[in-house]
C-alpha cells in the first residue's frame, strides 16, 4: 500500500527551476533514500511538498491519497500535524531550550488529537528509542542532554503521533560515526515496527545502502538514476553515481598500497591536557591523560574516535599548536620545547590542515599572501621573487589555477579553500602534515578528490601524516596504523589492517561497526 | 542610496558647525545690545537672538562644534580602553578574562551618570574632565564586544595556522585579530558617539557640564526651554538638531554593525 | 535557581562594599572638606563639628563608622538644605522618583513589547520598519528633549494635561512627566524584543515546532516568546540606571519634588553628603534591581540555571 506517492515534482524559487520532474513512491513499511551532493535539491524535494520551505512546488505530492501541492499552509499545518513526522540535521539545537523534555513530548504525543499522555507513556515511549533512565529525562531541560540523546528524543517526538510518513533530512550528518550507525539501526527497527514509511535524505551513499529499500540519486536537481537498492549500488547505471560510489571509501575496498616508512620521526609520551571548567569552582577538565604515539617517515597514522574523545586535543598539543600540561615531544631523538619557545626552524616541520576550510583562511588576505605566511616567518632568508615563486609551484601542487592567487577567499569553493590551506601547509617543505578532519566538512566528490591530492602528495613528497578522522575507511586509504581513543585515552592501537579485520576494544568494533 | 542619508546628513553638520561661525557677523558669545530677545529673521540675526541679545544661529553652530568634539574626544577615549581591555581579556583568556570581565559586569550595574556628577562635583567642572569621565564609563560596552570577538577570533584555525607559520602573537594580534576586528569597532565606535552626546547635552542641561559663555547643544536646550512659552523656536532649533544627529548616528553605526555581522 | 541566586549575590555584595568604600574616600579625598562653606567656620564650631561627625578619628575608623551610620539610614547633614538630613530628604524625595521610574518602567515595557512583537508579526514590511524607525528615533530622543516638547505641545499649546508640580501624585500631573521618561526606554525595548524574536523565529526549534504542524500562535508563545525576551532581560539592569538617570532631569522639568530634583540642587551647590548618599543610594537600589533581573533571565533561559 503505497503511503507517500511524488509525482513530476518541480520546485522554483521565483521562476528558477531548482528541481525538476523528480518521482517516487514509498509504501507501507518501506524506506526510500533520496541521495545527493549540496545543492542537488534533495532537501527541497522531502520538504517543500509540506509547505517547510518558502519555495514554490508543481506536479503532485500525495500523503495517504491526499494531495499536498497547492495547498494552503493551513492545511498543511493539519496534514504535518497528522499523518507525517519529521527529524533534522542539527539535534543540538531543533529542542525548545526552555521547555523540559517531557513538556515537549507530551506536545508532540497530542498535536494530532490525542488525549494528554501519562507518566508511563512518555517514559515508555522514551525508553522506546534507547535513552537511558528515561523516567529522569522527563524533567531534564535539552541543554543536560548530549547530541545523541537529543536525537533520540526528537525521533521519539517524531512518532510520538503515530505518523504514517516519516522524513528524515539527513538525521545523522551531525552525528559521530558510533551514533550515526546506532542511529540509523534505530530508524530501520521503528520502521519495522509501526510499518511507517520513511523518506530518508543523505549526501551518503555508504551509510544508507543497509537501511534503504530503494535509493534515488540527484544531482543539480534532477533524478540520475534510481532503483532497488541493492540493485544501484551493485551495478550504478549513470556516471554520477559511480563517482559517488568511487568517492566513498568503504572497509571493504581492496588493501592500498602505502610507501614503506623509515626511521622514527616523532614520539610523544605521557601527554596530559585539561582545561580549567568554566566559572570560578575549583578543578579542570582532563581531556587527554597519558596519551603516546609515534610516527615514522613517510608514515600515516591516524587518531580516530567519536567526538570528544579528545582525539584533536592531542594532535594539537603533540604538534605544539595547543596547550598541554605536560608531556614529552621528541623530533629525531631531540625534544621539542614548548608551545611558546618552538623556534622557526622546528615549527616548519610540522604544518596543520583544519576541518573548516573557510574559517582556516583570513579573509582580509589574499591567497597569494596566506600562502606565502609560512615562508615569511619559516624561510626569511627568501626574497619576494623566491616566496612568489615557491607560493606559484605550491598552488600548482594542489591543483589550484594560479589566477586564484590574488583572491580572496570568499569566492573560493569549499574544496578550492582546502587547496590553499593545503598549499600553505606544504609551502615551507614540513615533514609532518596534522590533517584535522580535512575532508569531513566537504562534500562526497570534494572530499574524494581531496583525500586523491593528500595521497599524492604523501607519495610524491615523503610526507608523514597524523589524520584525525571518525571515519575508518577514509582513514585506511592513507593510513598504516590507526590509534583510537576515547574519553581522553588511546585504547587501542595497531597496523590497520588488523584494527580493522579483528578489533579488541568494544570501542573500536562499534567504529567497525558502524563504517559498514 | 537612503543608507547614505544619515552620512550625509552628518557631513553637513559637521560642515555647518566647523565653517560657520566665522562666516557670521556675530560672535556666539558678542551681545548685540540693539536686539536682545529678537525674533527669528530679524536683520543680522536669522535665528534672533537669546534673552542677552547673544545670536542664537551663532550659538547653535558653536554650541553643534562643542558637542561634536567632545563627544569625538570621549568616543575615542572609550575606543582606546574598550579595545585594550577588551582585547587583553579575550587574549589572555581563562581566569584573567573572567575576572577583567567580573570587573566590567560590576561596573555595568552602576548608575553612571551619577558617578559622572559625583566627579564633577568632587573635582570641579573642566571640559576636559567632562570628556575624559564621559569616555571613561562608555568603554564597557566596546570592551565586551571587543572580548568576545577576540575569543572567538583566538580559535579560528586561521590564527592557529599562523602560529604554525612561526608568526609571533604580535605579529598574529597585528596581522589577523586587528583587521578582523576593526570593522565592528568603528561600528561601535560610531554606536558610543551618540552616547557621548546624549551623557554630554544632559550635564550641560543640568548646568554641570559645559559652562557659560562657552556653550553647547545642551545648554542651549536648557535656556531654550526656559524660555518657550514666549520664544518656541530657541527650544526647538537646538533641540531637533540634536535628535538629527544623534538618529544619524545611531543609523548609521547601527547598519554598519548589521553589515559586519554582530 | 537557588545556586543561580547564590552566585548572583556573591557578584552584587562585593560590588555594594566597593561602591561604598569608593563613596567614603572619595568624601575623604575631594578637594576642601564637607565643611568648607562660603563663610569660614571658626576653629572651635570646626572641630566640634568635624568630632560629631568622627572626622578627627584614623580613616579605617572613620570608615566603619561610616558603614555604620548607612547601615542606619543616616546619611549625614544636607549643606543645602539646612534644616534637613540627607535622609529627611530622601525619604521626602524618594517615593516621587521610584513612582516616577515604575509607572515609566511599566509604560516602556508595554509600548515597547507590543512594538516589538507587532513589527516582528510583519518581517520586512512596512509596519516593521515604520515601527522600528519610530523606536530608533525614539532611542535617540533624550528626555530632556522630549520633557519640553510635551510640555510645548500638549501642556502650553494644548493645555489638555497640568505640565507641572506634583500635587499628592494625582494621576493627571504623573501623565507627561511618565511619558517623557518612558519614550526612549520603550524604544530600546521594541529594538531588543524586535532583533531577539526575529533571531528566534530563524532557530531550528521552531522549524521543528513547524514541523509538527502547529499553529503560528502556539509556536509564538509558547516556543518562541521567552527566549526572545532574553535581550530585554538583560536591557533591564540598564534599564533602570537610565530611568533613575532620566527621572533627574524630568523632576527638574516638571519640577517634581523628587530626590533627583534635590540632587541636582546638592551637585550644584556641591552638597557632598547629599550627592554621596544619593549615589550609594541608587547604586544599592540599581544592584538590587540587576539581581532581580538576573532571576527573571535564570527563568528565561534554563541553561544558566545550573
């Protein structure tokens, strides 16, 4: 029985078409993903038919045999009401900061009519979705709960009426790879149970391939191809789709072949960092507590974990761009002094490339300045034609055309940002590249092509790298040895292939786990 | 095109107020003995005069001049020690910004102006302490405005780059915080003019800021409202020109604190 | 919330002390004494004088006794008005300026609320940005400017309401004075409540309440209004230093018998004692009022509760 029914659906804004001619069906119990980079119209397309855009759709949208396209909000708002549920993005933030848990899912038990719920229902109903001590959370306000927490509440409220539909715009893109994987086992396992239909949206082609009956890829607002799941995903019919697939490393990839590493490089021992908490109580947080690593030339190594595990608060203080309470660094047998006596010649040898890469670059300056900084400060002995020069040939290592060079970086793309922060990186020839989840904040092709350069240049320039990721496919592309931690410590560590193939930790087999 | 008007506005005021006294025939301090209390577009006296026979157009300009400059003065004071404070907090960080911060809260909670008279009370009343107290209490905001965005700037990657790039915290406070603070500090720079003003017409309306013969916005409001029920045009000249300038102001550091976005 | 209040106070209590401390030596420390009046005193009724007021004893003395006295609500002799205490005075003065402020604080809070909600039900449009040029314009109207215009206009050209004098607080003498001083607060408000429930309304809590379909009314009061009133919150600690500052000028335009009015007189007659204890005075009662605040936003926001 066909729940959900999309048919010639176009969405403008104004009277330019962002989505075109784009169809699918989901039926009773069925899951139905709708797959795509930014801007390919794949949020639009779950949500404008609802009225929860301010966009403008045609064709046909119909929820239980009941047509959406050219409704008024009012009824919409009743049919939202109804029949259909919805999970976002940013957990964080989509709860009433001032409203206690179980004000705001009581809210939701009754917004299609039903009588007030008791005690027992709301905490059977939180229970239902896996929080812990859920009677407790009753009284909780938001800010007391972690991210995680805070999407199983919303996906709580998202049935709590009994929806026949439920829309999930990519529920776990702000999720840790742990909780995307337990997450997503949730949704299917609700799905089974109240025979709901899920509308399922994802710029992710792995992460869905479990969970979903059927996918529909988009790109640039049109449908590319769609089909059985198992079907699209074993033998993809359109080229796009295939880059995607390609683009997404998965576990099961064929072993890469990594240059062989030499002579240790760096190794650090006993590293300890805490924070003093906010306010004027006594204490500091510990972030990181006893934490050793080491790397070789030519070695990748990577720091994985979920998110505040502590895994970039040891980078940081490994390569002295952080704080740390103590600890020992030792470049080549020599230590590394501290954060504020590192000296030029020592801080050459170890440059970062950050997450965000808009936020990496100063937009007051230019391209050609922010990569020739290093040089300013790691090689004064340069003079402007030789900095000018070196900044030219680096832009040209990352593929960057060289008239970018006297921009600035607002008009830069996303990937184009993390070029130059590359370049600025590799500019003064360091030995060590800190990748800080360089490639989490781009999109699937980007971040595929990025991760392409970063081997390159691995191989091509003898580069040792500690990548910080939560992902461990994208980590075994690059890496020989993997570190986890969690809650501050490294408990596990080993060559990749082993981490992966046999993990000992409960925390490294739920990692595991969830990246297949 | 109307995001222009209040600069423009602005402009002539200040043109007005710097120019145009020397190109009267009456000093704003000369008597005019053959006029005193006359009306507005009297010979020679376009505005009339005040009731010692003092040309009130004279006055207005003189007055508009006094105002503007020691509001600029304050402003610039409070510039200097919002942005140092604000940024040694936001820098530093931990518990010397938390408690440089308690600091500014605590003065936050005091009734300023009276504090301002206290002084003047105490210390007697110079122009020069007028300001200097103005500028004095009017930092508080800048300095939290300025401490938040150097907390935030300190933990931008692009700043933690540049440590990587060997830049000392000089050259990293020189070359990256500044230029990215500088647009919201003007911002609230043109915010506190207004301020300033409004602190420096109010002492002078209440006889303790400016003091006779010198005069300024303020003081000319005061004698203007004394006099209404027979000479209108004295309260009102003075007084819509200071609402002029302090909306312009006002509209102006506000569009340009919604374009730096904060 | 009681962890909340704790915390408050441990901030206001040292700020009270230093405000009180700071008010002593700078009695001490100002140029010339209390006593230095236009006709010289003779030595004897000097030192008499300054031994009934403690002043020959060490200044750590003098300062817990002066402690002491305002802890009693004895603020010493008025040089102005000689036949009062500072605290006759105040206690003629003050009920008139806190009548003056609350009535003016209530009238802000109403006109300024109402404002803000109604140009943020219409984003863009014209009623927006009518409103919020009026706010502005009035944000930018000191009282001492609007104080004589109303009188101009609706006291002497009109002559519809009294313009002057107290008379035992009848209603119809209060009305333009209140007015005067709530204007610019109420412009400010309708900014803040403006700018804090636009910013709300983009949140992603209430595109989830949309989500769920219900209606705008429900998504505006019960998700949407209390933290956009965050801003206002905080605006009220200033809030109140502005009307009491305000209230000064407004007594001395209407000619009010309040405290502002007597403090204007001390200030320019130099009246330490009078001008001191006025400031303790409304630095205690502004402190008070900021931790009143400070509640009212531990309500608002639950985050800062812990």
């Amino acid at each position: 029985m066909t729940v959900y029914a999309v048919e010639r659906l176009r969405i403008f804004h104004g009277e330019t078409p962002l989505v075109q001619d784009v169809g699918f069906a989901i039926a009773r119990g069925e899951c139905v993903a709708l797959i795509g980079g930014s801007g390919s119209g794949k949020s639009l397309t779950c949500l404008t038919p609802f009225g929860l855009t301010p966009m403008r759709a045609t064709g046909s949208a119909r929820l239980i045999g009941e047509e959406l396209i050219g409704r008024p909000e009012r009824a919409l708002a009743g049919i939202r009401a109804r029949a259909a549920g919805f999970i976002f993005q940013q957990p964080l933030t989509a709860l009433t900061p001032h409203l206690t848990i179980g004000a705001q899912l009581a809210e939701a038990w009754m917004q299609a009519g039903a009588p007030r719920p008791g005690r027992g229902e709301l905490t059977a109903a939180l229970a239902r979705v896996g929080l812990d001590r859920p009677e407790e959370r009753l009284h909780h306000h938001p800010h007391r709960l972690s991210g995680g927490q805070r999407q199983r509440v919303l996906i709580a409220m998202a049935i709590a009426h009994r929806p026949r539909l439920l829309v999930a715009d990519e529920p776990t893109s702000a999720l840790d790879a742990i909780l995307r994987g337990e997450m997503m086992a949730l949704l299917t396992r609700l799905r089974r149970e109240e025979g709901l239909a899920l509308l399922l949206v994802s710029h992710d082609l792995a992460s869905v391939a479990d969970h979903a009956d059927r996918i529909v890829v988009l790109n640039q607002g049109r449908v590319e191809e769609s089909g059985a799941a198992a079907q699209l995903l074993a033998a993809p019919a359109s080229a796009y789709t295939r880059a995607l697939l390609a683009a997404t490393p998965r576990l099961d990839d064929p072993a890469p072949a990594l240059p062989a590493p030499g002579e240790t490089l760096l190794a650090a021992r006993d590293v300890r960092v805490s924070f003093p908490r906010p306010g004027w109580r006594r204490g500091r947080a510990v972030a990181v507590e006893n934490a050793a690593l080491s790397i070789a030339e030519g070695e990748a190594v990577a720091l994985v974990g979920g998110s505040g595990s502590g895994k970039s608060t040891l980078a940081r203080a490994v390569a002295r761009i952080g704080p740390a309470d103590h600890g020992t660094v030792d470049w080549r047998g020599t230590p590394l002094p501290s954060r504020t006596r590192m000296t030029p010649l020592l801080r050459r040898l170890i440059q970062p490339v950050f997450q965000d890469p808009v936020a990496s670059l100063d937009p007051r300056w230019q391209v050609a300045d922010i990569v020739a900084e290093p040089l300013h400060h790691l090689r004064p002995e340069l003079d402007a034609a030789a900095r000018r020069d070196r900044v030219m040939r680096a832009l040209g290592e990352v593929e960057l055309d060289t008239g970018y060079a006297d921009r600035r970086p607002n008009v830069l793309s996303g990937g184009q940002a993390q070029r130059v922060a590359i370049a600025r990186a590799i500019v003064a020839d360091p030995e060590l590249l800190l990748l800080d989840e360089a490639t989490s904040a781009l999109d699937v092709l980007v971040a595929g092509r990025v991760l392409a350069l970063l081997e390159r240049l691995q191989r091509t320039r003898g580069l040792a790298l500690l990548m910080i990721s939560h992902d461990l496919a994208a980590a075994r592309r690059l890496c020989h040895r993997i570190l986890v931690m969690d809650d501050g410590r490294i408990v596990e560590e080993g060559p990749t292939e082993r981490i992966i193939a046999a993990p000992a930790h409960p925390v490294t087999q739920r990692l595991v786990a969830a990246s297949t | 095109m109307r995001a222009r008007v209040p600069l423009v506005l602005l402009a002539l005021v200040l043109l007005a107020a710097l120019a145009g006294p020397a190109a009267l025939p009456w000093r704003y301090d000369a008597i005019d003995w053959s006029a005193v209390r006359a009306p507005p577009l009297s010979p020679g006296h376009l505005l009339g005069t005040d009731s010692v026979g003092r040309d009130l157009l004279a006055r207005t300009l003189v007055g508009t001049r006094v105002t503007l400059a020691v509001a600029a003065a304050a402003a610039l004071v409070a510039l200097v020690i919002g942005v140092a404070w604000g940024a040694a907090a936001g820098w530093i960080g931990g518990r010397t910004d938390e408690a440089m911060m308690r600091i500014v809260d605590a003065l936050y909670a005091l009734p300023f102006m009276f504090v301002v008279i206290l002084l003047m009370v105490l210390f007697g009343r110079s122009i020069l302490l007028v300001f200097l107290g103005i500028g004095a209490v009017e930092w508080l905001t800048m300095a939290r405005v300025v401490r938040g965005q150097v907390l935030a700037l300190r933990e931008r990657p692009f700043v933690i780059a540049a440590e990587a790039a060997g830049a000392r915290p000089v050259r990293i406070v020189i070359g990256h915080v500044l230029p990215n603070l500088a647009g919201i500090a003007l911002a609230y720079l043109l915010l506190t003019v207004p301020q300033v003003v409004m602190v420096e017409s109010f002492l002078s309306f209440l006889g303790l800021g400016v003091q006779e013969p010198l005069t300024s916005l303020g003081i000319l409001v005061k004698d203007g409202a004394d006099d209404m029920d027979i000479a209108p045009h004295a309260l009102l000249v003075p007084g819509l020109l200071l609402v002029a300038i302090l909306v312009c102001l006002t509209l102006a550091g506000e569009r340009l604190r919604d374009q730096v976005g904060a | 919330m009681l962890r909340l209040i704790i915390r408050r106070l441990f901030t206001a209590l040292p700020t009270l002390a230093a405000v009180i401390l700071l008010s002593f030596l700078l009695m001490r420390i100002a140029p010339g004494g209390p006593f230095d009046g236009e006709r010289p005193l003779d030595p004897a009724t000097r030192a008499a004088l300054e031994r009934s007021y403690g002043l020959d004893k060490p200044l750590p003395e003098q300062a817990v006794l002066y402690v002491g006295r305002l802890a009693r609500g004895d603020f010493g002799p008025s040089l102005v008005y000689r036949d009062f205490t500072v605290t006759d005075l105040v206690r003629q003065g003050l009920p008139v300026s806190l009548t003056l402020g609350a009535l003016a604080l209530l009238v802000a809070l109403g006109l300024g609320l109402a404002a803000g909600l109604a140009a943020a039900a219409w984003p863009g449009r014209w009623p927006d940005a009518l409103l919020m040029l009026a706010a502005t314009l009035l944000t930018a109207l000191p009282s001492f400017v609007t104080g004589p215009l109303l009188v101009l206009v609706f006291g002497l050209g009109m002559g519809w309401l009294p313009v002057s004098g107290w008379a035992d607080g009848d209603p119809a003498h209060l009305v333009l004075p209140v007015i005067a001083l709530a204007l610019p607060v109420a412009g400010a408000v309708a900014k803040l409540s403006r700018a804090g429930l636009a910013g709300v309304l983009g949140q992603d809590h209430i595109r989830s309440a949309r989500a769920r379909g219900l209606s705008p009314a429900r998504i505006l009061i019960r998700h949407a209004l209390r933290p956009a009133l965050l801003p206002v919150a905080s605006y009220l600690g200033p809030a109140a230093a502005g009307l009491l500052t305000g209230a000064v000028v407004i007594e001395t335009v209407f000619a009010l018998p309040g405290l502002g009015r007597y403090f204007v007189q001390g200030a320019l007659n130099r009246d330490y004692p009078l001008v001191l204890g006025v400031v303790t005075l409304y630095a205690g009662l502004i402190i008070l009022f900021n931790l009143f605040a400070d509640l009212l936003y531990g309500w608002l926001d639950p985050r800062i509760r812990a």
